[in-house]
C-alpha cells in the first residue's frame, strides 16, 4: 500500500514508487534541476478576475453539475504527497509536498463517479485573463489520481503559482496542471486546451518521452520562403528547422519560434527582439552582436554558441542552458562568453546554479 510519504512518477507506462526521502530522485531526459528553495514563475502572475468569489464548477457530461466555494473545498479531506514537477521549459523540482483535495473525492458521490457514459475526456480551465485550458483522456485522469492543490510546501498557494487553488498532475509536464482552477468539464470529445491549441505545447505531455511541443505545422515550402526572407518578424514559425545555414542580420522581432532549430546557423547581428525562443535549439550558432533584449529563452539551448557582443538583456532565461554540464573545458559546447556580453545579472538568478557561475565567470572573466 503507497502511503502518503510517498510519491508517484509515471516513468515511460511503468508506475514507479519512490520514498519521499529519496534525494536522488530521477529526472526526464534534458531537465535541470532547481534549487530546493526556488519555484520559477511561468506564465501569467494573476487570475483575471480577483473581486468575484472563488469557486470551483463541474459541468459538461456529468449526473449534476455542482458548484464548490473555495471555503467548501478547504473543508473537504485532505491529503499531502510529494510530486516531481517538470517544466516543459526543461527545469525539474523532484519531490514537491502539495496538499489538497483528491479530485476523485470531489467527483464521486459514495461509491458512484459524478460523470456519465458518455464522458471520455476532461477540461481544466483556469480562472486567468485568456482562459489558460488544457485537457486529459478521463482514463489518465482517473490513473494519475491529480489533486486540487491549496497548499505547496506547507504554505498556501501564492498568487503568482496558482493560488488560492490549482490543479497537480502528477506524471505530466506541468503545463497540465493549470493554475487558478475554476471550471472541470466532461467532455464526449476531445477539445485541444489553450496550452496545445495555441502554444503549440504536445498534448501527450509525458516528461519522460520529451513530448514537449506538437509536430510544427509548416511546409517545407512555406518554411523554404520565409527563411530565404530573413524576416521572420511577427510570424508563427513554432518548430521551423532552420539549422545550419546563412542567416546574418534576420530580422525576427516579436516572433513566435518555440522549438525552432537553429543549430550551427550564421546569425550574427540577428534581431531577435521580443522573440519567443523557448525551448529552440541554438547549439553552436554564431550569435555574435545579436539582440535578444526582452525575448523568451526559457528552455532554450545556447551550448556551444558564440555570444561574443550579444544583447541578452530582460531575456527570461528559466531553463536556458549555456553549456552541456558533462563538458570538460576544452568541449566545444561551452557557449563563448565575454565581457561584451550584455546580460542583466539578477536576470542569471533564473537559471540553475552550474549555468549561473558559468555565464557570470565568463563575463567577468
């Protein structure tokens, strides 16, 4: 029997037990692993609507459709577990303690579940400005057992990370833990969430497969032209593999280019101003006096790349990695840093601790 001190990992369809004392806690393949007192801040910082009560509605294909006040839920049974949270911005934080409200509690009346026949698929919805949704098959719902979090570490939930309540995954990429939970809907069929339908993100969601981003959605037509462009600017290019060429002086302010490929590329004097880079691959590129000034660089891989003269100021650099952490000092996938790279220094705080005294050796070297 799993008692509360221990905690579960879906690990590649083989459900896995670890003791909660464990401190060498595996992680999925090219995850980092942060601080034991740090908790990054991804996405929105605030629900968008904080005046009206907090409630929690479940609709959709069910028997009846009940509402839950916040106080209710904070009434209910709760249990406390350690989940491994993996951010599909490639930074993992093993063995969190979250308490809160079994889902399966809330949804079943004595021994009957609240859904009917007809339920295959389940939508969380959260209570923030866009609606940030996501969805899961019921039968993986009902196998990850995911809770209704009010407290992480021992402490309520801050704003800024869910609170007052959020939902935890366990066994996903935490992307399908949605924060300020306020609507869980039944569904016959699958509805993609904002997460997969908008950003692109996988809907599988398994860590340890690396199922981060969906398939990219460009023809290699499409993808021919607008890279023979170098204007990359204000478009949807999620995915674009554009690795291993001439690509001097682009211009990509305020693109969309999530798990863009850009290995070895030529991008010196690249404009990537405001860009959305996360998770894109720029191993070995040549970055030399390029501008990343307010992009998104979360998860993304600078090993090896030539930042010599690059503008990486009020980037957002959550996961990023500069150099591979099994490279000695001679490898080549050390990213090439002086001190004419312009970074904010608090701005190093984001990343994991051999990446932060790499980068600032480096430009204070």
């Amino acid at each position: 029997m799993i008692q509360s001190s221990d905690f579960i990992v879906l690990a590649r369809n083989r459900l896995c037990v670890y003791d909660s004392c464990m401190t060498d806690s595996p992680i999925p393949p090219n995850q980092q692993l942060v601080r034991g007192d740090r908790w990054p801040i991804v996405g929105e910082r605030h629900p968008g609507d904080i005046d009206s009560p907090w409630s929690l509605e479940i609709c959709g294909c069910v028997a009846s459709s009940p509402t839950f006040s916040l106080d209710e839920i904070r009434a209910m049974p709760q249990v406390t577990r350690q989940i491994d949270v993996h951010c599909v911005t490639r930074w993992s934080k093993p063995a969190m303690s979250f308490t809160g409200v079994r889902l399966r509690d809330l949804l079943h009346d004595s021994e009957t579940p609240i859904w009917t026949d007809e339920a295959n698929f389940v939508s969380f919805v959260a209570r923030s400005e866009r609606n940030h949704s996501t969805s899961l098959p019921l039968s993986e719902v009902r196998e990850l057992d995911p809770i209704i979090a009010l407290q992480a570490e021992g402490k309520p939930l801050a704003t800024e990370n869910g609170g007052p309540m959020r939902m935890v995954v366990p066994g996903k990429y935490f992307y399908k833990s949605v924060k300020w939970i306020r609507r869980i809907k039944f569904m016959k069929e699958e509805r993609l969430g904002y997460w997969e339908s908008e950003a692109g993100y996988h809907n599988g969601a398994d860590p340890w497969r690396e199922e981060r981003y969906m398939a990219p959605t460009l023809t290699k037509q499409t993808a021919m032209r607008v890279i023979e462009s170098r204007d990359f600017r204000d478009q949807d290019l999620r995915g674009i593999n554009a690795s291993h060429r001439d690509l001097a002086d682009l211009q990509a302010s305020d693109a969309l280019l999530r798990d863009a490929d850009f290995r070895s590329c030529n991008l010196q004097r690249a404009n990537f101003r405001g860009a959305n880079l996360s998770n894109s691959k720029l191993q070995r590129a040549d970055l030399q006096a390029a501008n990343f000034t307010g992009a998104d660089l979360e998860g993304a891989d600078l090993s090896g790349a030539d930042l010599r003269g690059c503008d990486i100021r009020g980037a957002s650099l959550f996961g990023a990695t500069f150099f591979q952490p099994d490279a000695n000092e001679t490898d080549s996938l050390r990213a090439i840093i002086d001190r004419s790279t312009q970074v904010d220094l608090a701005s190093l705080d984001a990343l994991v601790d051999e990446q932060k005294s790499f980068v600032r050796n480096a430009i204070e070297f």
